[in-house]
C-alpha cells in the first residue's frame, strides 16, 4: 500500500479562495439588505395606515359629539396634511352624513384615502348619531 504525501502549504490563501470569499459575503450582505429595505417599506407602510386610522377616529369622534341638528345630510371633501416619519402626507376625507331613522338618528361615515409607492389605500369609520 502506498500512501500519497500530503502537500502542506501555510503560506495563506491563495486568490481564488479570497475571491470565492468575498463573492458569498457579499451575495450574505444583499440578502440583508432587501430584508432591511422591505422592513423599512413594512414599518412606513404601518405607520402611514396608523396616522389614516388616528385621523378617521378624530373625525367620527367630532361627530358624534357634534349636536344632532347640526349634521346636515350630504357629503364633503376635505384634505389633512399630516407629518409621518419625516414626511408629510396627505390624506383625503370624504364625510357622508345620512338619515337612518328621519328626524331621531343620523349614520356619519368618513373614508380616508391615501397613497404610498402608487397603491392607494383606504380606512372607513361610521358612527350613528342620535338626537336628544
């Protein structure tokens, strides 16, 4: 039986497993990167929806402490320019006021709209509100 000598060199590496090296580390690091970009899209994304709701509460909170004779039925627009994460944005209301029951109880529903990255999204709130 004979045996093959081992080659033993401890100079280092040589350049292509330095290359080889380099090439996945940097194959790790943009697979890291596009998990950090999509965070950072989900968190703005959240955060814009969270600001949309906040307003659309704020709004069907006026109207129900708004007296019952002064909600005319119809609808109007309105715009908010909001500050979210170091932008500002803005979000389009349309408040739509109806008779439920004529004379005692009116339904208040305001829709907001926004836009992030061209996609528009969209938050609905509804109070019924009651005379006295």
């Amino acid at each position: 039986m004979q045996r093959h000598p081992v080659i033993r060199n401890n100079q280092g590496f040589s350049l292509l497993e330095a290359m080889v090296s380099i090439l996945l580390l940097a194959v790790m690091m943009l697979g890291a990167l596009s998990g950090l970009i999509a965070s950072y899209q989900a968190t703005a994304s959240n955060a814009l929806r969270d600001e949309g709701v906040k307003l659309g509460q704020e709004l069907v909170t006026l109207a129900r402490n708004t007296p019952y004779t002064g909600l005319a039925n119809g609808t109007t627009t309105a715009t908010y320019n909001r500050q979210v994460t170091n932008a500002t944005v803005t979000y389009t209301t349309q408040r739509t006021i109806s008779d439920v029951i004529i004379g005692l109880v009116k339904s208040v529903k305001y829709d907001v709209s926004w836009s992030y990255k061209g996609l528009s999204f969209r938050y609905t709130a509804t109070a019924i509100v009651g005379a006295t």
